[in-house]
C-alpha cells in the first residue's frame, strides 16, 4: 500500500454476510416466510382469544412501524406518537357514527385529518432538537388525551361505543374474527412492506443523514426540516390507519386507550427490535404485544416478569434485537489528510 494513503480514515468494508446465522437473517425471501406464517396461525388455533391476541399484535406492528419512520429513519424522538392513532381512531368513529358508514369508507377523511394532526405537532416543533423535542411530543400527545376527555363529539370521558364493522357486503362481514384478522394482515403486511422500500428510497437516505448528522447533511445541501416534517407526516399516517384498525377491532374508542403508556410501549418495541431495522421492528412489536400474554399466568407478577426481561434484554442487547446493518462508508479524496480529521479518526480508531 501507498504511503500517502491514511489508512486511519479508510472506509469501513461492509460486505454481504459470511457467517450461515446472518445469511438467514439477511435473506430477502424472509419477509414472505414471516407472512406465510402469519396466515397459517389461525389453523394452529383459531379460538377468539387467540385471535383477538393476533390481530391486536398486528395492530402494534403496524404502529412500531409508523414510529420507526420517525425514530429509526430520521432519529427524531417522539414520545407522543400514540396521539395519530388516536386522531385515526376518532376520526374513523364519528364520522362512521355520524354517517352510518363502513369504517372502510371513511379512509379518505382519516388520511386528511392524520396528515393535518403531522402538519399541526409537527410544523413548529420540529425545529427542536433531541429533548425538547421529546418533551414537546409528549405534551401534544397528552393534549390529544385530555382534548377527546373533554369534548362532546368525541364522547367525553365514556368514548364512542358501537362503532361500525369495516365493510358488510351480504353474507360477507369483515368484522368476523377470523376474516378481520386476515384483512388486518394483508393492511399491515402492506404498511410493512412500503415503510421498508421508503428506507432504500431517495427520502430514506436523507433521512439517515439527518439522523447522523443533521449539521453536515444541511451543509450537503439537504432541507432538513421539510425531511423531517415529511418523515413526520409519514408516520402520522401509519398511526392513524392503525388507529382505523384498532376501532374496527374494539367497536370503540376512549380516551383511555391513548395514554403515554401506550406511547412507551410502542417506543419500547422500536428500540428492542433494532432502530432503522424493519424487521428488527416487527420482531420487538411482536415481542411487547405477545410477552405480557405469555406471562399471564405469573398472575399479579406478569407486569414485574415483562419488566425484568426487558431490562435483561437491553442490558446484554443494548443495539436490539436485530440491529439495522451497513452503515455507508466514509469517502475520503485526495492525499492531504486535515490533522484535525487525522486526529479524530485515529481517537476512533483506538476505541473500536
């Protein structure tokens, strides 16, 4: 090798994985193989805890994975996520109230409102930064509880009771269980999948520079605000079509259901899968929604039990699960090293 050449700040090789475990693990078939599954769990049991269990576990996917646009692709900590849910789940209830409508039916008016709530949480918030950014979305998550507390349309304290199915078409109801369970995974099977394409997507990338480095990526020319606001916006509206699922699947909607914990919850099941990583994060959803039902029989216990592992988890698996691979390598030209740069690297280099 050239002696010119500073080895210090030469790119990190990642290449296609060697070892059989991680070949798997990388396998592009593997999403099918997860989908496969899911549609054959009912003939394995198909009693209506079960499948109340199932669906509501899909339903918490859907979520993590609308979160982990706005956590794991762009890094923007948000505490209050489960309040695009909530505008989902409200919106979806009075206006099939209101109308006597098939929830189906009043997708449109959902898609309009969850995209206004992103507008609104998002347009002066999203020039803060780390905590007080996760303060703010906290508060405005909080808000949206006490807001739907309070008013008439939404029920007040009691909720919106006696919801309508998704769709009625003669003998063919889709609020069956078996068959709403199969239309909730086909809804997120494809949320899923579009919210992994938009990470290998133009506006993925950009958003994981933002995530990195959101200084040097404004100086490289990126809007990071109109990023971040968009990466927002997406989020909003994965929550509020699952906000539309999860009032299919209750018949009702309250404001009990929308509390910080559930936020924290969905939080939890994004950093436990792995940040940025799809499937990471349909793992940790699957793991926080089934875990306390596993654990059911510990009885009072159950809640300490669910606690304790997940403290163990993250103390031995502090990266996830299934942590996000291939970070880009860095680029350096030419043959002059700034010392600075030099310097840094090699501080690096020596904590590796």
């Amino acid at each position: 090798m050239s002696d010119n050449v500073d080895t210090t700040l030469a790119p990190l090789k990642v290449g296609p994985p060697t070892s059989l475990l991680s070949r798997i693990l990388e396998n592009k078939h593997l999403g099918w193989v997860a989908f496969g599954i899911a549609l054959l769990a009912p003939f394995v049991t198909a009693t209506p805890y079960a499948l109340n269990v199932m669906t509501t576990a899909a339903i918490f996917v859907m979520l993590a994975s609308g979160l982990n646009i706005v956590v794991g692709y762009c890094g923007l900590l948000d505490l209050g996520y489960i309040a695009f849910m909530a505008v989902g789940a409200y919106t979806a209830g009075i206006v099939s109230k209101s109308f006597n409508l098939p929830l189906i039916f009043t997708i449109p008016a959902v898609l309009v409102m969850t995209v206004l709530a992103g507008l609104i949480i998002g347009a002066p918030t999203l020039r803060l930064r780390s905590d007080y950014l996760a303060i703010v979305t906290l508060g405005f998550g909080e808000i949206t509880r006490i807001t739907a507390n309070n008013l008439s349309v939404t029920g007040g304290p009691s909720g919106i009771f006696g919801v309508p199915g998704l769709l009625h078409i003669g003998d063919l109801d889709l609020q069956q269980p078996a068959i709403f369970y199969y239309v909730t995974i086909l809804v997120v099977s494809a949320f899923v999948l579009a919210s992994a394409r938009l990470r290998g997507s133009r506006l993925g990338r950009a958003w994981r520079y933002v995530r990195e480095d959101e200084d040097a990526a404004e100086a490289m020319g990126i809007h990071t605000y109109k990023v971040k606001l968009l990466a927002y916006i997406f989020g909003a509206i994965w929550g509020g079509f699952g906000g539309v699922l999860f009032a299919s699947h209750l018949s009702a909607v309250s404001p009990q259901s929308f509390v910080f914990l559930q936020s924290a919850l969905v939080l939890m099941a994004v950093v436990l899968g792995g940040m940025g990583n799809m499937r990471g994060v349909v793992i940790g959803a699957i793991v926080i929604s089934l875990l306390p039902e596993l654990l059911r029989e510990a009885s009072v216990y159950r809640y300490l039990a669910f606690g304790i592992l997940l403290v163990v988890v993250m103390v031995f698996r502090p990266q996830g699960l299934w942590p996000a691979r291939g970070l880009e390598p860095e680029r350096v030209d030419g043959t002059k090293v700034d010392p600075v740069l030099k310097k840094r690297a090699s501080t690096k280099g020596g904590t590796r």
